[in-house]
C-alpha cells in the first residue's frame, strides 16, 4: 500500500512569498518549503492496482488551466488550532476538478474520505489539543491582510507521502496536463 493524494504544486514565487508568511511563526510545526502544495483529493493507503488505475483515467484528463489567487490565512480548529493554512480562491473550475477527480478516485475503488473541499495550503500544524498563545494571535493579526497576485496553473500530480517523525516526505509520482 502507498499513502499518496492528488494535489497542484505552486509556483515558485508563490512559494517564497509562502515561505516567507511562516517566518515569525511563534509555535507550530511549519510545513517545508517543498511540501507547499494545494491539495485535491487525499487518497489515503492505496494497492498498486488502484494506483495504476487511477494514473490511467488521470492521464486523460484535460480540465484546462485554472487560475488561482492566495487570499487570506485561516485556521482550523479555531482556538486550538490543528493547522494554519492560506485560504485558495478560485472559480468555479477548481471546485469542478476536485469533484472529478474524487470521483475518478472512487471509481478506482479507492476510499476517499468524505470532507467539504475547502482550498488551502497548509502552512503549519500544532500538536493537538494544545491552545496558543499570544504572540500566535499577534503573528496573525500582523499578517492580516496577507494576499498575493493570481497565477495560472497547469498541472496537477500524484503524490506518495511517507511519514516520518520529523515530517513527511512527498514523491511526485505523476504529473498530469491540465492543458494541451
Ligand atoms: P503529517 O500527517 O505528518 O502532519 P501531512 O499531513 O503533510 O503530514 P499526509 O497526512 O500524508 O501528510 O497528508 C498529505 C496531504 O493530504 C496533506 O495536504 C494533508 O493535509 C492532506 N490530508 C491528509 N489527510 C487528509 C484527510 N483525511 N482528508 C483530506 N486531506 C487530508
Ligand atoms: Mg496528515
């Protein structure tokens, strides 16, 4: 089995700029640099046949590019907080390419959690339970108006994610065109 999920990596410039929102971070686990991503549909454990399904249907799909702005960081989990994202705003494409593509998974017979898609790219984790304190609510109130120009994308991958105690490792295992 191979814990993988499908997401939109994210230009480099967006990435930096990502980077650079996490400096200051008082307390949480910040997600590395290279595992910036927008994720789209988690897979969870997958077999290697359901894998290789699944890489047949994607590698059809040409949903056309999408256009994406960062607007904003949110949390989840409120006070206590599980993780600090950056909220993704796009139109309506995006939504539509997360639906087909968990659909795609289930017919791959994969079992994809049942969750609201709400676009973000996580930014930091704290250890469950614990509240935070008030330099964290400082940090986020000075980063308020976070926002950055909108960027086009045009792929989405395949990701494996091994965990390790110090953070997971992403693998790109396939890219998939959203044009051409
Ligand atoms: P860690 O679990 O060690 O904190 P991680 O969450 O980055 O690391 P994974 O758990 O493998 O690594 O998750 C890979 C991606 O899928 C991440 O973007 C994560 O937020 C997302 N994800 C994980 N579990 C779920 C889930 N049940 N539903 C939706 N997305 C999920
Ligand atoms: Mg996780």
């Amino acid at each position: 089995m191979t814990r993988a999920f499908l997401a939109i990596p994210l230009p480099d410039d967006v990435i930096d700029a990502l980077t650079r929102v996490q400096q200051g971070l008082p307390e949480g686990r910040a997600v590395a640099h290279d595992n910036l991503h927008l994720t789209l549909v988690f897979l969870g454990d997958v077999g290697a046949e359901a894998l290789e399904d699944l890489h047949d249907t994607l590698s059809a799909v040409r949903a056309g590019p999408i256009t994406l702005r960062i607007d904003g960081l949110d949390l989840f989990g409120g006070e206590r907080p599980r993780s600090l994202w950056a909220r993704v705003v796009a139109g309506p494409e995006l939504g539509a390419l997360q639906t087909r593509l968990e659909s795609t998974a289930r017919r791959a017979k994969i079992d994809v959690p049942r969750r609201r898609f709400v676009p973000h790219v996580t930014l930091a984790r704290f250890r469950p339970g614990g509240g935070v304190s008030d330099g964290f609510h400082r940090y986020l109130v000075d980063r308020a108006g976070f926002a950055l120009p909108a960027f086009d994308v045009h792929r989405f991958s395949l990701y494996t994610s091994t965990l390790y105690e110090d953070g997971p490792v992403y693998d790109v295992l396939a890219e998939y065109p959203l044009t051409g």
